[in-house]
C-alpha cells in the first residue's frame, strides 16, 4: 500500500436524484454512491473531480483524509442560513492550514484545513464525518465557535517570538468557548489544536454560546408578519418552489429582526488579544502544568515508596516470628531442585539477609547464605539465581 485517503461527502437538506448519481459514478467506479452519500478510500491514484465543486454542486459536507497528514472538512450552508459578514472576519490562509469562508450563487462554503507533514501513518478517516456533522447545524444557528476554532490552527504551530504575532488580533471570541460541545471538541482534534492554546483562548469568551431561538420567539415574529406575506410564502411552498430558499429567506429576516439579542456575548473590538499574547500565555500554561505534574508525579513515586516500605517491613515482622522455620524452609525447597522452588528458596533468603540486617545480625545471615551456597556450587541453576539476588557471592 502506497498511500491512503479517504474521500467522503454527504448530502443533508435534499437527497440525490438518479441522475445526480450517474454523474457522481463518472468520477469513480469503485466508490460507494447513494442518495445522501459519496465515500471511497484510495490506495493508488486520486478522487477525479474537485472536492469543492463537488460540495457545491451536489453535497452538504465534505471530509478528506490522507496519510501525510492533510485533514480538511467542509460544509455547504444555504447563505440565507448563514451570516457571511459575521464569518468572514475568521477567515484565513497560511498554506498548510487556511480556514476558506466563500460565498457561491446559492450557498457559502466553509473550508478548513490542517496539513501536518511527518506525522505517523493515518487511515481510519470514516470515524470523522458523523462526529462533524453537527457543526454545521451550529454554524446555521449563528454559533461560531468553530470558526474561532479553526482560526486558531492558523496560530497553533507558531511560536511568540515572530515578528508578525505583536501586531496580529485575534477575531471576535464567541461565547461560550470555554464549554465546547463533542463535536468542537472533534474538530479541535481534527485540526490537531493545541488544548492549551484552546483553554488561553476560552479566558477571553464571556456569556453562553448561542442557542436556537425557541418556537416561541419564532411563533412571536412570524405573527408580525404581513398576513399576505404570508399567504405567498404558503403558496410557494405548496407549489413546491424552492422550499430551501424560503427557509434560508424566513432564517435571515428572522435573524435580522432579532439581530440585536442575538449579538450579545460578541467580543468587543477593544481588548482583543494579539497573536504574541495567546502564545505566550499558551507556553506559561503548558510549563504551568508541566510543573505541576511533575511534583505530582514526585508526591506519587514518593507515596509508593511509602506504601513499599511499610508493606516489606509488615512482611519481616511476619518472617521474624517463624525465622528458624524459615531457614529449615530454604534447604527444603532447595532439595527438592526444581526452578519454582529455587526462585522461592532465593526470595526467602533476600528477606532473612533483610530481617537479619534490621537487628544488626547482617554478618550471621550472610555467614549461613555463605555456607548454603558452598553447599550447592553444583547447582549451576540456582548459583546464578543467588548471583542475581548477590547472595553470597
């Protein structure tokens, strides 16, 4: 096997029709093609047609994975269901990572990218689309935590000390960055983010992340709406015209109406962080908890020992009331001249060497283990056990 990647795209708001198929089929004779989906894996050769004008033309979403290193996800949003100008100020381009937020005839498309060379072996790219998916979903309901997020893949892999991070602000922060969902949580992984730089940057985040208006407020506006407003958007919909269109028209007026509600949490343009600042906070985070791991790691190993010591000295006291048995127990177990018996014979004598040395005997223990071993020079098996143990040697 050469190479590995994995090609999946995947229709939401309206299935394929057979014809939409026929000419998906073109593009590859292996791939698994239905109504809602595109899906391949490539060993040798490449996906024929361009993922981006796949996605616009006939798909929702799109995920690509390749073994050096390219991860990329992308999402088709009705631009009605979609606020551009609030977006595009996340927007970026660095070569390996970019976050692409585009605006077609009917639809945006918003395009992340991490490319990261060197890494290990990667397949398994099936695992990635459902865990996504719901970003879109976000994305449709105004809540741009993932585009803060895929912002900054483009400031993960760099260090405080560039000319270009003094000046550079960070984008709005939304709100409630600081409780990312699964699929955020995804998506970070996705992108091979930095927590660290993920936690600095949520400092910054204030008030809730924004959630679906309730049926509600929706019901409260649509009954300010022209009753004749009404009626065409009714009679749109039952003629079968464009049900999507009216839906992203009806999202944005609603959102339009509700706008000043529903920007509250933004980050004001004052107290934007720069670029050097996230970093350096990241760096002092991760040595933050480095330290800490490390006395915590120091309090463990210091804790064990502890428990060790108390358990081994729990165990002489138990030897020290049967210590002449025990000696009687070594030549037995050595007599008996089968491997077992001599790991056993050599553990009970470390232990009487131990017990002896507690009470100032060491010279008496060592004397008989000396005796001992002169008495079994012939076997060879069980000197080298006493020679690992240093048992009279």
């Amino acid at each position: 096997m050469s190479e590995y990647q994995y090609y999946e795209f995947r229709a939401i708001d309206r299935p394929l029709g057979q014809d939409e198929m026929d000419e998906l089929r073109r593009l590859s004779s292996r791939a698994q093609i239905t109504a809602t989906s595109f899906t391949n894996t490539y060993n040798y050769g490449d996906f024929r047609g361009k993922p981006s004008e796949v996605l616009e033309r006939y798909f929702d979403a799109f995920v690509h994975v390749a073994n050096w290193g390219t991860h990329q996800v992308a999402f088709r949003i009705p631009k009605g269901l979609f606020d551009l100008d609030a977006a595009e100020v996340y927007g970026f381009d660095e070569g390996e990572f970019y976050l692409s937020i585009s605006e077609g005839e009917e639809h945006a498309a918003i395009d992340f990218l991490s490319q990261e060379e060197g890494g290990d072996w990667e397949e398994g790219g099936e695992r990635w689309m459902s865990s996504l998916l719901p970003i879109r979903d976000d994305l449709m309901r105004g809540d741009l935590r993932a585009l803060y997020i895929g912002w900054l893949a483009s400031i993960s892999y760099r260090g405080p000390e560039e000319d270009e991070a003094e000046d550079e602000l960070e984008p709005p922060v939304p709100p409630g960055l600081a409780k990312l969902t699964g699929p955020l949580k995804t998506l970070a992984e996705f992108l091979r983010i930095d927590g660290d730089l993920i936690e600095v940057a949520a400092a910054g985040s204030t008030g809730e992340a924004v959630t679906p208006p309730s049926r509600a407020d929706m019901a409260r506006w649509i009954r300010s709406l022209p009753i004749a407003e009404k009626d065409d958007y009714l009679a749109q919909l039952l003629a079968g015209d464009g049900e999507m269109r009216i839906r992203a028209e009806l999202a944005r007026r609603f959102r339009e109406a509700t706008a000043p509600r529903s920007k509250k949490g933004h980050a004001p343009k004052t107290g934007r962080r720069t670029v050097r600042e996230l970093l350096v906070a990241r760096d002092a985070l991760a040595s933050e908890k480095a330290r800490k791991k490390a006395e915590k790691d120091v309090r463990e190993r210091a804790r064990l020992d502890r428990e060790r010591a108390e358990a081994r000295a729990r165990h002489l006291d138990e030897l020290a009331k049967r210590e002449p048995a025990a000696w009687k127990q070594v030549e037995e177990l050595i007599a008996a001249s089968k491997p077992k018996e001599y790991d056993e014979a050599v553990q009970l004598l470390v232990d009487l060497r131990d017990l002896a040395a507690r009470s100032g005997r060491t010279d008496e223990a060592l004397a008989r283990i000396r005796e001992i071993r002169e008495r079994n020079t012939r076997r060879s098996s069980l000197m080298k056990k006493f020679d690992g143990r240093k048992l009279g040697g």
